[in-house]
C-alpha cells in the first residue's frame, strides 16, 4: 500500500528532524512481534483461492482470522505511543468486515481514486464488496478515494487511523534516547561487582 509507506516516511521524516535515529529501529521490542506477520501472512492467503463463489465464505474468514493476531499484537503492547490508535483501526475493520461479510467499497470513490479514467469497472473479490443500501456500518468501509503517484486506492477510516496510530509508533521509537546498554548483550562487571 503505497499511502501507508508514504505515512512511515513521513513519520520517520519528522522523527530524524525532531533529533530521533534511525540506529534505533534495531532497538524496538514488541512483545510477540511475530504476530504481525502471521496477521499479513493470512491476509493474503485467500488470494490463492481459487475464484469461485464457492470459495467466498473460507476468503472472508480468512481475513477476519488475520485480524486477531494483529488485535492481540496491540493489546499486548498497549503502553506503547500509537498502539491505541492502531488498534482502534483494526477494530472498526474488523467490525464492517465481520457485519456486511466483506469491505464494502464505494463505487464512485473507486472511480475518483483511478482518476476518472474511461471504461473503469470496479472488480469485487473475497475481502471487498459493493456498498450499497443494504450494508452495515457504511461510514467505516473504503470511501476515502486516495491517488498518488498515479496509483489509486480507495481506503477506510480504519486504515486512516492505522496508519497514524503507525507513524505515531515509529515516530516515538525513533525519538528514544541511546540506548547504552542493548538488550540481550553481556557486559562485564565493574570494579564494585563480585569477583
């Protein structure tokens, strides 16, 4: 997702121009931080099934089951600047996804983000449906047209607050005083330790 990198350069921009360091993205510790890839791991999965009706109930699943890792990622770390906020965003996701069986999208904001460009049809697959009267939560699902660099995407509020729940994080991280003593490295003991 093009907008989400460009929101992580921002926040990394602004962390360096506010005294932060690059050196201390070796030094972030997030307890059970595998969670997140297995979160984005399953999310993709259901792009390997095959593309039939049929398979449509196991997509959607799939892509609620990868949401849990990540809400317990934020859980777990919830003291952390930003965590909140993210978590929030995975949340309401979660919730439109969970309600309508599927992101709803809105046609028209699909369109915007492309550019308006000639003969444009939305294609719908496991995770995105069409938003229309019936569904459920319409302010929470992708309605937000967004083009840059002449990519178009359409996104939710959820990923709004995702993303700045993100930079937020790695803004804060990357302000972190030095950290003298790294974690998990021996050191010898002083004039004052036993010997």
């Amino acid at each position: 997702m093009l907008w989400l990198a460009l929101v992580i350069f921002a926040a990394t921009t602004i962390a360096l121009l506010r005294g932060g360091r690059l050196a201390n993205l070796a030094d972030i510790r997030l307890r059970l931080w595998w969670l997140l890839p297995l979160g984005f791991g399953i999310q993709v999965t259901p792009a390997l099934l095959p593309d039939e009706a049929a398979w449509a109930p196991v997509g959607v699943a799939l892509i609620l089951v990868s949401y849990l890792p990540l809400l317990l990622l934020v859980i777990l770390n919830r003291g952390r600047k930003g965590m909140w906020l993210a978590g929030l965003g995975i949340l309401m996701n979660f919730s439109v996804i969970a309600a309508n069986g599927g992101m709803p999208v809105l046609a028209e904001a699909a369109v915007a983000a492309t550019g308006y460009g000639e003969g444009i049809r939305v294609v719908y697959g496991f995770k995105h449906i069409a938003l229309d009267g019936t569904t459920y939560f319409s302010f929470l699902a992708d309605v937000i047209p967004v083009r840059l660099f002449g990519q178009g995407q359409v996104i939710s509020l959820g990923d709004v607050l995702l993303a700045v729940g993100l930079g937020a994080f790695l803004e804060d991280e990357l302000r972190q005083p030095v950290r003298w003593f790294k974690h998990g490295q021996r050191t010898e003991g002083g004039s004052a330790s036993a010997r």
